[in-house]
C-alpha cells in the first residue's frame, strides 16, 4: 500500500449515527490514484472497528507513503489525535490533511498539528502530485500546486490549484473497497409512508461541484471557489445505472445546489427517459429554483422529495445569511412542489446574531403557512437551533472581530465556552436561550396542531397514543437520563 485514506467517524458516533455516509470525496481520490497504478488503502472509521492505536499499528506495518486523512469541524479532533499518534509510531511517514475544515483554516491547522501538509480545496490532482514528488521525485514540495505545507520551522503556502475542467474524466468514486451496505439511505419517513415507491436502500451521488451563492453561514463556496462545473448527463446516468446494479432502488443527488442550472437539469431528465429510468430520486436545492416546468419534468423521472434551506421567516435575517431569497419565494416554491406532489423538506437555522423574537415568530409563521399548503411538508433539521459556526465564513470572520471567542482561539483546542455541540461553535446569548424555549414549545403546537389538520382530533390522538405504546423500553429509559 503506497497511499492510505482514512476517514473519521463524528465527534459522538451516537448522536450522528444517522449521518453515517459514503465519503464520496475519498471515492473520488482512491479511483484517480488508482487509475495512476497507484496502491491505495482506504478506512473509513465511520464503519470499520479501528482504535487510534488499530490504526497506527497498521500504518507501522504497512509504511505508506503518505496517510491522507479526511474530516470536517466537528470532528477535528479525532483527525488531530489520530495524525499525533501515527507520527508518534511511524515518525517518517507523511501525513496529509485534507476536507472542508482544513481547506477554511490551513494555517491555524498546519500549526498546530501533527500534519505534514494540507490539501486545499480539489484534492485528486494535488494529492497525486503530491505522493509523486514525495514517492518518485526530489520532495520538493514548492512545485506541488494547491497545498500549505511545514518545512522545519517554517510554513509555506503554495499557489493555489485551477480547478479541473472535465469533471468525467475522474471516473466514478470507488465504491467496491468500502462497506457498502453500511451507508444505505432511506427517503425520508413522509415518502416512506406514501409506499408508492420502493426507496429504502437509497444511495447517493452528486452531478456538480460548487454553488454560485455566498450565504454567509456555508463553507462551501469556500471550497469550490464559487466555480459550478457540471457531470455529463451521460455520465451520470451510467453511474445511476451502475448504483441500480448493486441493488441500490434510489438515488440521493447532494450536490450543493442541483437545480442550479436548467440545462444541466433537463439534459440529465432527458437521458434518463432515453434510458427508460424512472426512481426514487430526492435532491437538494434553493427555492428560487423551484419552478413549475422543470419540476415537472424532475418529477417523471422519478423526483419524489427536495430539501431547501428556508432558515427563517424573517427578512432581515435572511438577508443577514445573504440568502438572496424572500418568505413569498418560499411559499411559491412549496405551492409549485404541492401542485407537483413532491414532497418538500425545509431547513431552518434559528438564534442567529440579529434574530428577536419578532423574528421567531415570523419564522413559526412561515412554518404554519407552508404546513397550510403542504401539510406532509418536513420541516427538517428540526428546525436547526443555534447557528454552528465554521472557519472561513463571513459569520465567523465577523464573530472573531467582535470578539466573541476568545483571544487565543485556535480551531485545535477546545473550548467549553464557544462549543455547545459537537465540538462545532454555536452562536449562543442570553436571546438565543429564549428563542430556543420559544422554538421549542411553538414547535410541539405547531406538531399537534398539524397533526390534527392531517387526521382530525380522534385520529391524531390515536395515533400518538399508538407512538406512545410502540415505542421501545429503551426509548423511554434514554429520554429520562436526558431529561434529568
Ligand atoms: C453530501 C453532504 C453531506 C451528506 C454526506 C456527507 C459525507 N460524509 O460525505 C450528509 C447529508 C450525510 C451530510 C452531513 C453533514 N454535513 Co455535509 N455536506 C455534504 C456536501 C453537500 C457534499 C459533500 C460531498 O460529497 N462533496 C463532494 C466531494 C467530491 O467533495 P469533498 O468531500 O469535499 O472532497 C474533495 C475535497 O474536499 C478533497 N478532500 C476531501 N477529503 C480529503 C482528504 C485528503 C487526504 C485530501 C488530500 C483531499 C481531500 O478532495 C475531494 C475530491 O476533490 C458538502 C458541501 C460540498 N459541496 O462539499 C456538505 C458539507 C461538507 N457538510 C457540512 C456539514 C456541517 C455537515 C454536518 C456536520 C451537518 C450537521 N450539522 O449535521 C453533517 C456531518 C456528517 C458526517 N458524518 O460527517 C459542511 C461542512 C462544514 C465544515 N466546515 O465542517 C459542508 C461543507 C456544507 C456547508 N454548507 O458548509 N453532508
Ligand atoms: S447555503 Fe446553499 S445556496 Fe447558500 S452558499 Fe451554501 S450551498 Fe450555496
């Protein structure tokens, strides 16, 4: 094994169970090397019963020639340990950081770590020039495009790396190494339920890279440099027709922003009809890109669900997050979706640095109005509380200049007064507390009340009363604990 990829498992596995997913982006760097006749190794924590000391006995053994570790913010600090400990055993072995995380804060990471380097941003070109200079060259990192690495004391950042400009020609992310079967997604419960589709061994793909949007809580564009290059229709559909294969009977399209671009959304509809394809499909996008045409046409092919980020009701804080989008947009994209029978699932960041209760309320407003046109409408991430703070974005630059951390903060220590989370920093005030509590109470109102719309009052008592009773002893036991 030359390269060995390693990706971590969250901060609390419990908590994020849920969240266990394929890391595609480590899919992307082990079918590239490879394809370079590059020995590749890959581990993903996520899945796999490991231990800091498992791997660094693996790594001592098989003396790679360089460990490439992937991870977000929140779980860090399991990729800082695990590099301290590997360099502890195999001093010579060169480890290499790469993800959203250490793109947004490089310096702060290199400094402070046991990293050797740091791939910013792209990784499948850069990585592989990286493993040949330091495999079959002079180790000469300056020449290495795209990375921030140490040398002695010093820390050096390279120019960094154009984007790559045909996406099709990475091939499709590995699959075949990695514990399939573990990642498998399920439409969410309210498609589920409809059982009018087969969609509970979902996996996913995307079809482009960047968003052309700088909301001022994303790290995206951060990565993909506001840049959004597109799959091949073709492309795409041969991957969806692989993934149907393995057994797969839905597909989940994370791209940041699918429906960005019409073109690129009616050519993948057109190919997949050619091809006689029509499943399950969710995928993410921005309101304003609801329309009736295109929707329709997403919709015979098979598009059953959109997740969109709504974040509040109130216009102030959506132009705070610099959305570029206006409650009625909202509401418009929900009544199309309605009309076209996909089912919506909405996210919402409350407690944000501006937010009042007024704004609370308005945001519960717009909860109210979507579920009076969508009443199996999901108001996912139930309705996120606490904005998480992550390096490189226009929020985090603000709160540092205010001073909300504190005067030494580094994203590789910890703090109990900025981490309310899992390790991410949450905005948190005094208001914040009291827009929690609002939320949470206005939220079982809104459930009830909802619940009720949907079945009628015997109806909706009955069937909580039949949740109550199915409801596992485990269950209950855990929500004492928490309660107490
Ligand atoms: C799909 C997705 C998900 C999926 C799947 C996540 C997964 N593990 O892949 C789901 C829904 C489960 C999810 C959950 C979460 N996500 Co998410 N997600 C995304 C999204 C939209 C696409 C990820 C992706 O597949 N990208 C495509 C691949 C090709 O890119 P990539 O993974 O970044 O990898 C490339 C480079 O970064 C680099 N690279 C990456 N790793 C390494 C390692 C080495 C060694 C090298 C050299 C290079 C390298 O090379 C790769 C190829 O070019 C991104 C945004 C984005 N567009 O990237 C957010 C994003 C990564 N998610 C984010 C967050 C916050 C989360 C959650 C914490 C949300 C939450 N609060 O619950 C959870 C955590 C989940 C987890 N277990 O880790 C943030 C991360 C911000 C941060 N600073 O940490 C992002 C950037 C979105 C945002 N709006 O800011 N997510
Ligand atoms: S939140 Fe969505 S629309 Fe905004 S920059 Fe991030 S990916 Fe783009």
């Amino acid at each position: 094994m030359e390269v060995l990829l390693i990706s971590l498992p969250s901060r609390k596995e419990k908590e994020y169970k849920s969240n266990v997913a394929y890391p595609l982006g480590l899919g992307y760097l082990y079918t590239y090397l490879e394809s370079r006749g590059v020995a590749v190794g890959i581990l993903d924590l996520q899945t796999e019963a490991f231990s800091i000391t498992d791997v660094s006995r693996l790594v001592a053994k098989e003396k790679p020639v360089l460990v490439g570790i992937s991870f977000l913010t929140h779980n860090r600090f399991n990729a800082f340990q695990l590099a301290q400990k590997i360099k502890l055993v195999t001093p010579e072995v060169h480890i290499v950081f790469g993800g959203c995380h250490a793109t947004n804060a490089p310096i702060d990471t290199i400094a402070n770590t046991a990293a050797d380097s740091i791939v910013c941003g792209e990784g499948e070109v850069t990585l592989y020039e990286l493993y040949t200079e330091l495999a079959e060259g002079t180790g000469n990192l300056r020449r290495v495009q795209g990375i921030v690495y140490r040398d002695g004391k010093d820390i050096i950042i390279n120019p960094e790396r154009p984007l790559i400009k045909n996406l099709d020609s990475l091939g499709f992310p590995h699959r075949k190494s990695f514990r399939m079967e573990a990642y498998s997604l399920k439409m969410p419960e309210a498609i589920l339920k409809r059982q009018r589709y087969k969609s509970d061994n979902c996996a996913y793909i995307i079809t482009s890279r960047g968003c052309p949007f700088k909301c001022s809580f994303c790290s995206t564009s951060l990565i993909w440099k506001n840049k959004v290059r597109f799959h091949s229709a073709k492309h795409i559909v041969d991957e969806i027709e692989i993934l149907l294969k393995m057994g797969y009977n839905g597909i989940f399209i994370y791209d940041d922003f699918f429906t960005f671009d019409r073109r690129h959304v009616l050519s993948f509809c057109n190919e997949m009809k050619l091809r006689g394809l029509k499943i399950p499909l969710f995928c993410w996008g921005r309101v304003d890109s609801v329309t009736y045409d295109t929707f329709e046409k997403l919709k015979e092919v098979g598009l059953v669900g959109i997740s969109i980020g709504i974040e509040s009701g109130s216009q102030k804080i959506l132009d705070y997050f610099q959305k570029n989008q206006t409650p009625e947009i909202v509401l418009k994209a929900v009544k199309v979706l309605k009309d076209l029978d996909i089912v919506g699932k909405g996210s919402f960041i409350g407690g944000s640095p501006p937010e009042t209760l007024l704004d609370t309320y308005r945001t519960i407003r717009i909860i109210e109005r979507i579920y009076k046109i969508q009443p199996e409408f999901i108001a996912g991430s139930g309705y996120t509380i606490g904005l998480q703070i992550h390096p490189g974005t226009k929020i985090c630059d603000e709160l540092f200049k205010s001073n909300y951390f504190p005067k030494d903060f580094s994203w590789t220590k910890k703090y109990k007064e900025v981490y309310e989370r899992l390790g991410v920093p949450v905005y948190s005030s005094p208001s914040t507390k009291i827009i929690k509590f609002t939320y949470k109470i206005m939220r079982i109102v809104i459930e009830i009340r909802n619940g009720i719309r949907k079945k009628g009052f015997l109806g909706f008592f009955e069937n909580s009363i039949n949740r109550i009773l199915k409801q596992p002893k485990e269950y209950y036991a855990k929500r004492f604990k928490k309660s107490r």
